[in-house]
C-alpha cells in the first residue's frame, strides 16, 4: 500500500492518524511498543497481531494510514501494511488450525495430555477431563498432577514408568493404571486407561512427556474375564486343574523356603452316579454346587479347594502340622457334610471319600503328591467309602501297605509289555462318519481293577519308565493299525510324551519304525499337549516341523489349557487343534459359547481344522456343529475299546 507523504509537523508524531483518535492510538502503540520491547523472539508476530487489530479497530477514522516513521524506526522495523496484513493473515490461519485441532481432539474418547516427568499436568483435551470427571469450564484453582488421580495401587509403577521415560532410549512407553475410585470387588466401580507416552522436545522448564490415553475398561473387564473362565470350573466357580497346578506350585515353593508341612486331600462323591440316575443330571449338578459351597465353608483362607473333574476335588491344605491334622480336617469336612446335605433335602447315601498326602513325607513335587493322595483315595473307596486314608498311615501298615502299592507290579506290566492299547473313534461333524481312532493307553491290575491313565502316567514319569511306557504303546498301536491301514483313509491319533519329542533322532527312528509296519506317514496324526508344547517351543518346534516334513499330520491337544499366545500357536506347525473338554462342555453357557467362538475363530483364521473332546450329548454334537468344528470325539460316539472291538 503506498503512502503520500503529508505535511511534516514535528510536534505531532501520528500525522496519519485522525486528530479525534490520535490519543487512543498513542496509547495503542505505546503498548504494541512495550511488548516488543520485552518479548524479543515474538516481535514481528506481535506487530502484526496488535497493530493489524489497531487498524481495524478504527478504520472508520482513519483517512490515511501508513507506517509510522518515528516509533517502528525507534523499534528497528520497515514494514508496509499489506505486509503486516499477509503476517497477521498467517498467524490468524496458524491459530484457526491449531483450535481446528483441539476442538477434534476434544470429539475423541482418548485423551491426550501434555506433563511433566512428575506428572505435572501443562496441557489437557477434555477427554482427560471426562475421564476424571471435571467440567471443561471448571478452571482449577492450581497446577494438577496426573498422579492425583491415579489409584493409590497403581502410582509407585507410573511414576517409575515416567522417570524412565526421560533416561530410556525407548520412543514409545506404555503404562496400565486405575483411576481412583476404582475398587477390583466391585466391577462397576472399575475404571482401567491405557496409557502410551513418548518424549518431547526439552522446554524452558525442563522435558515435557505427551500422553495419549485410552479408556480400557471394557477390554480389561473382557480379558479378566476370560483368563477367569480358563482357571474356574463354569458349574461350581471353583478353580479348575489348571490353576491348582498353578497354585500347588506356587504352595510347594513357599513351604520348602519356610520349612513347613503341606497336606493334599484328594475327595470323591460316592454314590453320586445314582443320584444323577435317580434325579436327573440337574440334581447332580445342584449336589455338585452345595458340596463346594459347604466344603469351601469348613476351609480356610489360605487353603484351595478346586474342582479336579466329574465328582472328584482336590484340597492344597499349607502349613498343616502334620498325618493326624490333616486327617482331622477332613473328618470335619465329611461330618459338616453329612449335616448340611440333610438340610437340603439330598439323599443321605451322598458320602465322602478322602485320600490325604503330605510334603516332603510323601512327595516332593505336585504330581506325586497327587498320585499318593489319589493311592489313598482308591484305599479309602477299597476299605468301604465313606471314611480318611492318609498315605502315611498306609505305608506305616505294613501288611495294607504291601495289598496297596502298586508300584512294583506296574513296573513289572511296562517292562513286560502289558499295557494294553483301546481305540476311541474319531467322527466327521458333517455326516457322523467315523474318520479315525485316538490310541488310549489302558492298564488292569490284578488287585485294583482299572487303574487311572492320569495315576499310572504320572506313576511312569516318577519311576523314568515314560519312555519305555510310551515306546510300547505306538508299537502296539502300529501293529494294531497295520490291520486295517492297507487301502483305508482313517487316521489314528497317537500321543507323545516330552521326553519322545526331544529324544535325540527321535524322527529317523520312528520313521524306520512305521516302515516296517507298513504304515504311510500320511496315516498317522501325532498329538502334543499345549502345555508342552510351550515348555521348550524352539525345540518342540523343530521336531515338530520334521515330522510334518515326513507327511505326518499334527495336533495340539487339550488346547486352551495352556496360555497359547497368537504367536506361538502361528510358530507351531501344527494342522489342527483339539478344544479341550472343559471348554466344549460350557456350550450352553454364554460364556462358555463366546470363549469357543473365540477358539474356532483363531484357529480357521491359521487354518487349523478343529476337534471337539468330550461330546456327550446330541445338544451338543449340534452346538459344536454350528460353531463350524469339523472334527468330534466322546462317549457319544463310543468309549475307548479292545482294537478287535475298534478295527473288527
């Protein structure tokens, strides 16, 4: 814009203002002149900003209007108005899109803050505001922390996340923490955010840290509730087998650090097949949910009481003082039993047996404490029901002792070859069609009748007979198939242990061993549990791989169990994936149905076919079914049998 230069008076500093408004101007640019003065860095925007609001503010009177030679040549400037137009233009665009910004940040449900390593808060969207529940409008009288709102449980590991971040090399961190107010016994009181935060740039006061935060509520809620549908039994709520392993583990590392006693007490329902017979399954399953009600009762804190499956439940009893204590416990249990059953109506031929074990007497680890408490069981359930044998007492009786232990004879049956091999079919769920067997290892003994897989399995690991155990039953099972492999699409299943997959040229030897049988590889599915899968997954891994290289098909059973994270179960080269039964026998339960869509899902997403265990019922042959579950097994379609009875 140009000027024409009027007539110069050297009293009158503003020649261009209109004499009516030259005052207020004066004072206008006074202004403008201290601010530039103190605020160095920002002096062109500031003289842009206040001096282009000047102009407009009294445009009406200004009849011409240029730069104003004496006070910006004081200020070191020689500026044109249209310059000053285009900067303020700018700035205006600048401040519109940065307001753009916040007021789309303020639309999202996460919230972004700005702090100090201390937490100190400097800037917040008003998603944070929501998440603390503060009006946006509310100014609050002093400087927040981030920390004032976190719960009491969860600062110590935020502030040690937030230190880090200014010493770490790390771009992102992440953090997980409660609000306060939050309070783990009452779910609708829960409010979980997730946090990721990075470093700034430094400041004047030092480095700022940039939070976005996320309301994870929901999610956490979804995921503990799942990890609780993995570890509880769905009928009675109680812990299921895995997280008794998890927590007789956990019970055995604290009494050998404190030198104490531990007591295990393995517990059957007796006569509870007639009250299902009698009443109804819906009987059962009521009598089940009491008799864990009345025994959790009678415990305390510190003990477990867990559903071990079917009738049976298995008690971690810590500290315990020793073989009559622990008797004595379960006396009370089978007493306050009795009573209250009364009460309830259910008939008095529901009864206890209890087998009992301690640490380090009779074991010193989780499985063979099991197994001598399930030794005793199978005494008490010889000498009557209804009454407490403690494997201690058993071994001090030397005449019950030697009618008891089985130990030498099954050594004895595996080194002879006595074990017998039993075929349960395998069908497809699109037609019923039985399109393989699973081989079951099965053993009778002369004085006990059938004895346990789970007793006799872990009774092999304890005694180093596994690999002779497990090497007997593929050769039985290989001969057994041979029979009937020639010119036939059925598969059979066979297990293997841990010490089979990682027994050097394990692949080479068993390869050998199906040619001289006949047996393509193609005819053989090989099963591994989830849970050893993980224990040492490079190894498994690779031999798991040569098999399949070899054209042998592979399962993962008992999947579900064992905390298969996505990339792991993507690192196995597995072809398909066998559900567990404790999952396949919630069906009808709501969560029970999401947790086996889940499973489904990831595994048609790997493209792993799948296998249902434990089908019991034409409810559920239709449920597993409609989940899109290709493959079935249980006694619905026929309990494990001779392999003349299988394959005749």
């Amino acid at each position: 814009m140009a000027c024409s230069p009027p007539r110069k008076d050297p009293n009158n500093s503003f020649p261009y203002i209109e004499p009516t408004i030259r005052h207020a101007a004066g004072v206008m640019i006074t202004i403008i002149a201290v601010l530039l003065y103190f605020y160095e860095d920002y002096r062109l925007i500031l003289l842009g900003c206040l001096l282009f609001i000047s102009i407009n503010l009294f445009q009406s009177y200004v009849t011409r209007f240029c730069i104003i030679e004496r006070t910006l040549k004081a200020l070191g400037f020689r500026c044109e108005l249209d310059e000053i137009r285009t900067l303020n233009e700018k700035v205006l665009r600048s401040a519109s899109i940065q307001n753009n910004y916040m007021e789309t940040l303020n639309l999202l449900n996460e919230a972004v803050i700005e702090i100090l390593p201390d937490g100190s808060i400097l800037k917040a969207s008003d998603g944070w505001l929501r998440f603390i529940n503060q009006n946006p409008s509310d100014e609050p009288e002093s400087r927040q922390s981030i920390i004032d709102f976190i719960h009491h449980s969860d600062k110590p590991q935020l502030l040690k996340t937030l230190k880090n971040i200014t010493s770490s090399d790390e771009k992102v961190h992440h953090a997980r923490f409660r609000l306060t107010g939050s309070d783990h016994k009452n779910p609708e009181t829960e409010h979980w955010i997730g946090a990721k935060f990075m470093l700034e740039e430094q400041a004047n006061d030092g480095p700022h840290i940039r939070g976005v935060l996320q309301d994870i509520t929901e999610a956490y809620l979804q995921e503990k509730q799942v990890k609780h549908m993995a570890t509880h039994d769905a009928l009675t709520g109680l812990p299921n087998r895995v997280l008794l392993d998890q927590t007789m583990e956990y019970a055995l590392a604290q009494a050998r650090r404190n030198k104490n006693l531990l007591g295990v007490l393995f517990i059957d329902l007796d006569n509870f097949k007639q009250v299902n017979d009698k009443h109804g399954h819906k009987a059962g399953d009521n009598l089940l949910i009491s008799v864990s009600r009345i025994m959790q009762q009678r415990l305390r804190e510190s003990d477990m009481l867990a559903r071990w499956g079917g009738d049976e439940f298995v008690i971690i009893l810590p500290e315990i003082s020793g073989p009559s204590d622990l008797k004595k416990v379960a006396e009370s249990l089978m007493e306050k039993l009795q009573i209250e059953l009364a009460e309830e109506s259910f008939d008095n031929i529901v009864t206890l047996s209890i087998g009992g074990a301690l640490f380090p007497e009779n074991g010193d680890n989780a499985e063979s404490l099991l197994v001598q408490a399930d030794k005793a069981l199978y005494a008490a359930k010889d000498r009557g029901r209804n009454n407490v044998q403690i494997y201690s007492e058993l071994r001090d009786n030397i005449a019950g002792y030697d009618d008891f232990d089985i130990t030498g004879r099954f050594t004895e049956i595996v080194k002879n070859g006595g074990i017998q091999v039993f075929y349960q079919p395998i069908v497809l769920s699109s037609n019923n069609e039985i399109c393989g067997y699973e081989a079951l290892a099965r053993w009778h003994d002369e004085k006990h009748g059938w004895v346990s897989p789970g007793v006799f399995i872990a009774m092999a690991e304890n005694l180093g007979l596994i690999h002779d155990l497990g090497h007997q039953i593929l050769k039985q099972a290989l001969e057994d198939f041979s029979s009937v492999s020639i010119n036939n699409s059925l598969i059979l299943s066979i297990n293997l242990s841990s010490q089979q997959l990682t027994q050097t040229g394990f692949v080479s030897s068993l390869h050998t061993l199906i040619q001289s049988y006949g047996i393509k590889p193609q005819q053989l599915k090989f099963e591994v549990t989830e849970s050893l899968a993980l224990i040492d997954i490079t190894r498994v891994k690779d031999t798991l791989q040569s098999l399949r290289n070899l054209g042998f098909w592979l399962s993962l059973d008992d999947f579900g169990t064992g905390y298969s994270s996505l990339s792991n179960l993507h690192n196995l080269p597995v072809h398909e994936l066998k559900i567990d039964m404790s999952f396949v026998q919630r069906f009808n339960n709501k969560d029970g149905r999401i947790m086996l869509e889940t499973i489904v899902n990831m595994g048609h997403s790997l493209d792993m076919k799948l296998v249902a265990e434990g089908i019991e019922t034409q409810a559920c042959v239709q449920a597993m079914t409609e989940l899109g579950i290709e493959k079935l097994q249980g006694y619905y379609f026929g309990k494990p049998v001779p392999s003349d009875e299988a394959f005749g």
